[in-house]
C-alpha cells in the first residue's frame, strides 16, 4: 500500500471516539497514501432522549448551595440524586459539553457519535473521502447524502434510498467512498424518514489552498492545507449548523400532520376546533408552514423559554446553555480581525434570518461558490438546505465582552396564540474572548435592537429574501439571489454558444400542493422498489411509470409514480421551477428546491406581485397556466375574462403544464428576458418564491439518477420530488462497486410453496424427522 504519511493526532483506522458536542473537527482522518491524500472518518447514528445522563434525566443547576451562581457556569445535575448538584461536593454534576441539550426539552433524538448534530467533516478538494456509516438506529434503515457533493463517477455513493442505493439495516455498515468536488461549505445528513431533523446531520467542510474569498477575511494563505491539519486556521473555525426543533419525534409529527390529528397547541386532552393549529404566514401573507414553529438550535443547542406546545418549560426552570462562538478582537496588532463563519441549513421546514446584535456582515460564498461580497449586510434569510459563508468583523463596536447571534423565524402570524410570548429564536453567544475567560451567564447580555428599528432613517440590508418587497414596518430592503454574482468572473453558460439550448431543452416543474398532496407536476413521487443506479437490470419493472395523463389540466386526483426527466449526455437543459396554480403561489409555499449531483447556474429568480405593504398580490405576470377547457388560453389569474374556461373543473387550475406567456421565450430559451447569463452563481439549493419561478441551468455532463426535491422534510417526503435519469447509455461506463448490496420486492410463488413441503429432512444417521 506504500508508505503512511500520518497528518493529524490520530491514525483514522483507529474508531473515533467523540463526547456528545459538536467538535471544531481536526484533519485527524486525513492522511497521505503512495503521495495521495485520503480522509477517513468513522460515523454511528443512534438513538438517544436529549436532557439525560447515563441513563438519568438532568437538569440545569446554576448556583452554589448558598444561592451565589457557579463561577464556571451551570452544570447538568441527575434528577435521581435530587437535581442540586451545583458547588455540592458530595453530589457529582456533570459538565453540559456532555449533554445533547437540544433545547433543554425531553425528546427522543438521533445522534452521531453520540452526538445532537454529529461531528464536522473536514478534507481537502481532490481527496478521497472514506466515511463509514453504521445504522444503530432501533426502527429506522438508513442512507446518508453528502450534500453539494458532485459524485462524478461515483453517484452509486450520493446516499438516496432505493434510488442509488439500498438502505443500510440495522447493524450494517456501509462505507461512502468519493471524491471531495467541489471545496466549500457542505453537510452530510440522513436521507431517510425524517432522521435529519431527528439531529442525524453534521458539517462537512472541504477546504482549498487558493481562496477566491481570503482577502474579505484573516486567512493565512501561507499555512496551506498540509499546515493545518492539526485543525483549521483560527479565523476559518466557525461552523453554525441551524435547525428548526420539534418537541416531537419527527415520525409523530410527520402522522400529526397527515394521518389526520393535526396540532393542538398545548396538547388539551379534550381539543375543540378553535384550539387547532392554522397555517403559518410570511411577512407577505403567504402560508409557510402546516407544522407549528416550536423553536430552533444552533449547534444543537437552545433555549426554549415559551410554554407554548405540549410541554411548559418556564425561563426559570431551562438554563441550558447557548453554543458559544470565541473571536479576538486585535492579533498581532491588526485591529479589527476578521472571522469567517459557515453557516448550514439544516432545518426541517422554516427559514432563519440569521444575525448578529451591532455586527454587519459580508456575505462571500453560499453552496460552495465564491460569490461577489456583498457588505454591511444586517441579516440573511438561510433557508432548508442553503449554506453562506459569511464574514463578521470582530470591531466589538459596543465596547462589549459578549453579544447575541440569532436565528429568528420569518414568520409573521405563527397559526396559533402565543398569549404574552415572542416567537421563540434560535440563539448563541459571540464571544470577545477564548474558553479561559471569565464566564459570562446569559442573562447577563443585553439584547441590541437591529439598527432599522433604532434608527428609521436607517434600513436594514437584508439578503436572500423570500420576497421581492418587505412590510414598511421592517425598514429594510433585500437583495435576492437573483443578483448573486460569480466571483471568478464571466463564466460560459451551458447552452449560450454551442452546443446551444433548445426549444426541447427547457423544462418545466410546478412545485405545489395539489389534491394528492405535496407534489412537481401534478405528480407525487414515489420510490423504486430497487435502486435504478446500481440494478439497471430491473428496469422498468422497480419504477412506478407515470401515465400521459398526469400532466393534464384535468387530472384533479394527480399522480403517484416515479416522476422521471431523461437527460441526454453533454447537453445543456435548462429548468423552469414554478409555485403557481392550485396548491401553489398563495396558497403554497416557498419552496427550496435541491439538485443532486449538480451546481446550476441561476440565471433569474422572479417574484409575485406584491402591494406597497408587502402582501401578495398575484401570479407573476410572466406565467400562462392553461385554462382547462381551452389550453391556448392563460388561466393564471381567475376572472371574468377566463372564468368560463374552468368548469370542468369546477374553477380550479392546477398549472401541470406551465409556459412563459411571451412566446418567443419559450421557442428560445435564450431570449427570455432578464437572464444573467454572464456571472451568474452557482448553487445547488434556491428558493422558488410562492407565486414566482426560477431559472437555473446545467450541462448533463454526470451520468447517474440525480434527485430534484424541495428540501423542507413534510415536503419532499410527501412526493414533492422528481428523479433526473441523466447519461443513460453513458452509465454503462460507470464502475459499480464489487459486492454492491442489492434489493427488491419479493414475491414467493405457489409452485415455490409445492416444492418446499415435498422436501424430506434427514438427519446424518438418515432418520427422518422424529
């Protein structure tokens, strides 16, 4: 195997071994192999209850016996040996970097490594990842996705159940093997039964020498990756991992939702009506949600202060404690430093406005692409699945030791009374200082009003809305990710010269809710019985094929099959993702949508109109849905005019088979108007605004089965998905693993049933069965 060049503390072909917090994550897998770089790493997914010890359920302890608080913070003390562990030498307390915490609320989480959002990932670009994956969990098979990465030549390796591969079962291991491509900020996460949001999720970094974006930031291109590997350069250490949080299992708040109980906030034993959860709502009227919003961790750690849902945690009683996140303010005599931060969404359905008290960020990268910076931005909307790559200045512009960073859900009307409370935010600490400094408690930071609510000659700079305009009462403006501009320059985009795009070329989906639920196209998707990928052999029979009809304007009941796009090798193709028609628009969602095995270009994100209040409106005007009755004319907007032509559907237009109005746009792809077709960023995850479309394009240059889903986990798992069978004739040429596990239904036939009952058991002595 040729000589081992060991780069880090521990060899990776020893079992790491991790306490249950996130760690900054070393290059301890990481070594060089005959000259060539591997990082190998070592991941178990179980299950576990936050708040609990050895077995014991904890709470926080923050004082001495005499009343005085703990000079080092609160400690977990076991309810079994009377929950007052804290300055008692008689009684052990226990350190919360031991505690998965959550938000300081018992429930039943997965881990990774034993811990609530599992540990961070870190290679070089061009490495070989090696990552094995052990399933402990009690009820669940298990895939993991390796979000951003391309999987060129390795997609049997991209993680999607009965798509690319089987499920790993209890017990099995299963180990990814694949190139790190592209560099930038990624996660890893379960592709199954809702186990991300559970906490089955960690970082994944994949660092280069050559940063596009080192400048904006106190980077040390001197260091270079082989340097570092002891752990990342001080000022590239800060990974902010969000999550929306449940005080539920996310199997029983996938059947609350669909299996007809709904939410009952408070959980009364005898609910009416008028206690029953509504929809969520954005700042522009729009639903958001059909889950209540609880609260949100970073890191996986919070603090649920609102007795709102199902369980009362007083603020009094639930001092856990926040994650905290250690800058120095000078180094060196360089005043002021600046820090990257690497932020991931990672949540189950809600967006995060991120931010933090009297600090203005630059945002230099999202999904992995180095991106124009775009400065003094007071806060980012992270949507599921999004990641940004942000830039504070250490300033400490209040002359402070410590300030709050927030994660605040967009949510304007939450569905439900929240009586005296706020919407609970997710939170953490940006502390001046390291570990060894005094400890600062909570309670002891003052809350910092955003500037645009100080000062309303001033607005607030806010990026990656949801939405064209914000409600005046935000004073703030937006900038969408529409205007998101590639940093390396002008980029040739696939299909503007040769081979050009065609007409057949440019390709529609419609993300809505319709009569059969959460679906693209009027159909919902459902899985092979056999991963397509790696049993070729099986097709068609493993896919569920979707009729002709399922994209007709009349087809109310929808579809369930597997939605499936046929992609030609080496040619441009271009995406039109739409959120209008019935179960869309206003009364949809919007929806961030994931590509597989792909980074599109964005080449334009269109929004509703909206009123000068910010409220939605109506469908932008660019969109035809044909009429029902008549599919030459637009239905879009329902009115005198069209009205006449729905009733064979009794007024309802479901918009499967959308088109631009202007005709030219549609012959030409090319033409449509207000393409960025110069710098256009790259991404893998973008928002279709409720009402709006988005344009995004790729070269079909990756043979494989690539997945297409909105990223909010009711959603995707509800069907609102679509597979890409890209390169056909080309994966012949992919090598598929030796041994790869296969699987399929199985039915056992009556001529099987015959044979084995005419089967005589001898023993060696040649008796038969006594």
């Amino acid at each position: 195997m040729g000589m081992l060049e060991y780069c880090g503390f521990v060899s990776t072909l020893l079992f790491v071994i991790l306490v249950p917090r996130q760690c900054v994550g070393n290059f301890d897998g990481c070594m060089h192999i005959s000259g060539r770089l591997v990082c190998e790493y070592h991941l178990e997914f179980a299950d576990a209850y936050t708040m609990t010890y050895e077995n014991d359920r904890v709470v926080a302890d923050c004082t001495k016996p005499d009343g005085s608080r703990l000079e080092n913070g609160c400690v977990a003390c076991k309810l079994t040996e009377g929950g007052n562990c804290g300055g008692n030498d008689s009684v052990a307390s226990i350190p919360f970097e031991s505690i998965n915490t959550g938000d300081g609320i018992f429930r039943r989480i997965v881990t990774v490594n034993g811990s609530l959002v599992g540990p961070i990932l870190r290679g070089k670009v061009g490495a070989q990842m090696v990552i094995h994956v052990t399933n402990h969990l009690y009820d669940s098979p298990l895939t993991i996705h390796w979000h951003g990465q391309f999987q060129y030549l390795t997609p049997f390796m991209d993680g999607v159940p009965m798509i690319t591969q089987c499920p790993i079962e209890k017990g099995q291991t299963f180990t990814y093997r694949f190139k790190a491509d592209p560099a930038g900020t990624f996660w890893y996460h379960a592709h199954t039964a809702g186990k991300r949001s559970d906490g089955g999720l960690g970082a994944l970094i994949i660092h280069e020498d050559n940063e596009p974006n080192a400048v904006e930031y106190n980077h040390r291109p001197d260091l270079g990756f082989a340097a570092t590997l002891r752990g990342p350069p001080p000022h590239d250490k800060h990974v902010v991992t969000l999550l929306d949080w449940q005080h539920e299992h996310m199997s029983n708040v996938w059947l609350q939702q669909n299996g007809g109980s709904w939410f009952w906030p408070n959980n009364p034993a005898f609910p009416t009506t008028d206690d029953r959860f509504s929809l969520s709502f954005g700042p522009d009227g729009v639903a958001v949600a059909g889950i209540p919003y609880v609260s949100a961790l970073i890191n996986g750690r919070g603090r649920f202060e609102n007795p709102l849902w199902y369980q009362d945690a007083p603020e009094e009683n639930n001092k856990v404690p926040y994650e905290r996140f250690y800058v120095d303010q000078t180094h060196k005599n360089i005043m002021p430093q600046k820090y990257r931060f690497r932020i991931i969404g990672a949540q189950l359905q809600f967006a995060l406005r991120f931010s933090v008290d009297a600090h203005l960020m630059t945002i230099i990268a999202s999904d992995g692409f180095d991106m124009v910076p775009i400065r003094d931005v007071e806060s980012l909307i992270v949507n599921p699945g999004e990641r940004y790559d942000v830039v504070i200045h250490a300033d400490n512009p209040l002359d402070r030791q410590a300030y709050w960073i927030r994660a605040a859900p967009h949510i304007s009307d939450p569905g439900y009374d929240t009586g005296n409370y706020s919407l609970q935010e997710g939170k953490a600490l940006l502390i001046y200082g390291d570990e060894t400094s005094p400890y600062i408690y909570p309670e002891d930071v003052p809350e910092v009003p955003r500037p645009c609510v100080q000062n309303p000659n001033i607005k607030c700079v806010i990026v990656n809305c949801n939405y064209n305009i914000l409600p005046p009462s935000y004073n703030a403006r937006c900038i969408n990710p529409g205007e998101f501009r590639n940093r390396m320059g002008a980029v040739q985009v696939p299909g503007v010269r040769e081979p050009r795009i065609e007409r057949s070329e440019n390709l529609w989906m419609n993300f809505a809710f319709q009569t059969g639920g959460p679906g693209v196209n009027g159909i919902s998707f459902r899985e092979p019985t056999s991963p397509p990928l790696s049993q070729p052999d099986l097709l068609p029979g493993s896919i569920t094929e979707c009729p002709a009809t399922c994209r007709d304007s009349d087809n109310l009941g929808g579809c369930k099959c597997t939605g499936t796009v046929n992609l030609n090798y080496n040619r441009p193709y271009q995406f039109v993702f739409t959120n209008v028609g019935a179960g869309g628009a206003n009364t949809g969602a919007p929806h961030p949508v994931h590509m597989h095995g792909h980074s599109f270009y964005v080449l334009k994100v269109a929004y509703p109109e909206q009123s000068r209040d910010g409220l939605f409106n109506k469908v932008h005007p660019d969109i035809c849905c044909p009429c029902p009755d008549d599919e030459s004319q637009c239905c879009t907007t329902i009115d005198d005019s069209n009205r006449h032509l729905t009733t064979s559907t009794g007024g309802v237009v479901l918009c499967n088979n959308p088109r631009f109005v202007n005709r030219r746009w549609n012959r030409d792809p090319n033409r449509i108007q207000g393409l960025e077709l110069n710098h256009p960023l790259q991404k893998d995850t973008i928002i279709v605004p409720a009402g709006g479309y988005t344009v995004v394009r790729i070269m079909a240059n990756n043979p494989g089965w690539w997945l297409v889903h909105c990223h909010i986990e009711m959603h995707a798992t509800g069907g609102m998905a679509f597979v890409m069978n890209e390169a056909a004739r080309e994966q012949e040429q992919l090598h598929k693993p030796r041994g790869f596990t296969t699987c399929s239904n199985f039915e056992s036939s009556a001529q099987d049933y015959y044979d084995a009952m005419d089967v005589t058991i001898r023993g060696s002595d040649g008796r038969d069965r006594s």
